[in-house]
C-alpha cells in the first residue's frame, strides 16, 4: 500500500511533460527510504519498489508487467519490426552487456538470424525511444563519425541489468567487479536519462588503451567523467589523454576519492555545468 507522499509523487511525475518510468536516486529515496546500494541494485522503477524484499516476486514483476509490456505495447505496437524475436534477444543482450563498449560485428556474432547492423541499430533505437536501453556513440568532436562508431551499451534503469543477472543483491554487494558494473551503470543510467530528455548530449571516448567512461556535452561545455567502480585500470591516464586533445572545461571523478556517488546521482545531471 503506497503512502500519502508517494502518491503526491507519483501524481506530480504524471503532470509533468517529462514524465517517464526511470526515477532518479533521489526520487526513490525520499518515496521509499531507499539506501544508494538498494538503488545500485534495484534500479528506479517505482511500482517495483514494494517487492525487492521477495527477489524471486520482484523479478518477475520487472519481466512480465515492465519489460514485455514496454516491449509489446511501446515498440511492437509502435512501430514496424519484422524480427520481433531478434529484438527482444538483442534487449537482453544490451542488458547484459550494459556498460561495455561491443561493436556491432560483435553482436551480430551472439544473434540468430541477425540480419546487419542497420537492422541492429535500428532497433537499438526502438529500445532507446521505449525508455529500456540505448546504444552511447564514441566522441570525436565529429557529430558524423559518432554516428558510425562503436557503440558502448546502456541500460535506462539498472532494474533492467539486474533482472537479466543471476546475481541476488547480496551476491553482487559481495562480487567487487559486478558490483563495479553495477555503480558505472548507475551513472551512465543517471547521464542517459538526462540526455534522452534534451538536457545534454552523452557519449564515451576510446582511444588506443585510454578510456572514459562518459563524455557529456551541454552547451558549449564538455565535461569527461570518469567512474571509480573498483575496475583494475588507471582512471587518471584516460582523463589526461582526453584532455591532451579534446580540451573538455571539466573532468570529474566519481566514487573513490572523487565526487561521492550518493551526491552525484542524487544531483541533476545537468548541475555538473552549473558556475
């Protein structure tokens, strides 16, 4: 039974133009008493929140009243898919895989009957509209090359990663890498929802053996964030090389000794821009 306040939430997030289904860290603590691992995990559906206390309930929920209702009622209904079961094999994959850099050559080698990549890439996008998964370009300062790069994947909601997992919440408080993965998806979730609703424009840079996990552009602005997940690799050289030919105004540091990650998920992305 939902309280009073939640209800007062849940009725302002309806009137609202930018209403949709991912709530941000601060929305599920203040409705749910929620901790920053309970979102980590749990990700930011509100309607799910009353069953993460049964696993096996809660993740069957997320599959059969969020997932495949999405799938069937916002994309299927929607829009023209010819391969509807290449599309749900590729939402499950993008899951699994979310905060990984995979190319499309990649993943038509994991797919049946994948057909190529525009198909792929298509349906990222069907996916990405839907609110559940979206596909982040590399950043070149080239609007045209991001478009043809290699894409690095990302859930909307971490609900989505973890329901696809075999991980329990405790499992994965005790695995130090998939919990790592977990948080960079939280972060990246945070960022791309911001993103799909016109406040910035996200993306993640590669070059040789240097890496950022996202690069956020916002007006005139770049900032290149760098997410200190537990991952064994040198968070400093990446964001040196980034700034040797890219010149971004911020580059920001989240978790480790860097902005602590309650704060940033519980700050508007935009914020990070703010004099």
């Amino acid at each position: 039974m939902l309280g009073p306040f939640v209800l007062r939430i849940l009725a302002s997030r309806e009137d609202s133009p930018d209403f949709g289904p991912n709530w941000s860290f601060a929305e599920m603590r203040d409705a749910f008493g929620w901790s920053l691992e309970r979102f980590v995990f749990f990700g930011a559906y509100p309607g799910a929140a009353p069953l993460v206390d049964d696993e096996a309930r809660w993740r069957r929920y997320v599959r059969d009243s969020l997932i495949e209702t999405s799938i069937s009622r916002d994309v299927l209904l929607l829009s023209r898919v010819d391969k509807p079961a290449l599309l749900r094999r590729l939402f499950e994959l993008a899951c699994r895989y979310s905060g990984q850099i995979l190319s499309y050559t990649k993943l038509l080698g994991q797919l049946t009957d994948a057909g190529n990549t525009t198909t792929l890439t298509h349906y990222l996008d069907l996916l990405a509209a839907a609110g559940m998964v979206t596909a982040l370009p590399r950043f070149s300062g080239s609007a045209v090359r991001q478009r043809g790069s290699i894409p690095k994947l990302q859930v909307l909601n971490n609900a989505l990663l973890s329901v696809m997992s075999d991980h329990t919440f405790d499992d994965a408080l005790a695995d130090r890498t998939h919990w790592g993965r977990l948080v960079e998806s939280a972060v990246g979730a945070h960022l791309a929802n911001a993103a799909a609703g016109g406040e910035l424009e996200l993306s993640y840079w590669r070059d040789r053996n240097h890496e950022v996990d996202f690069v956020v552009r916002a007006r005139r602005s770049v900032a290149a964030i760098e997410v200190k997940s537990g991952r064994e690799r040198d968070a400093r050289a990446g964001m040196d090389a980034f700034a040797a030919q890219h010149h971004p105004q911020k580059s920001l540091l989240v978790g480790g000794d860097g902005i602590p990650l309650a704060d940033f998920l519980a700050r508007p992305a935009s914020s990070m821009f703010a004099s």
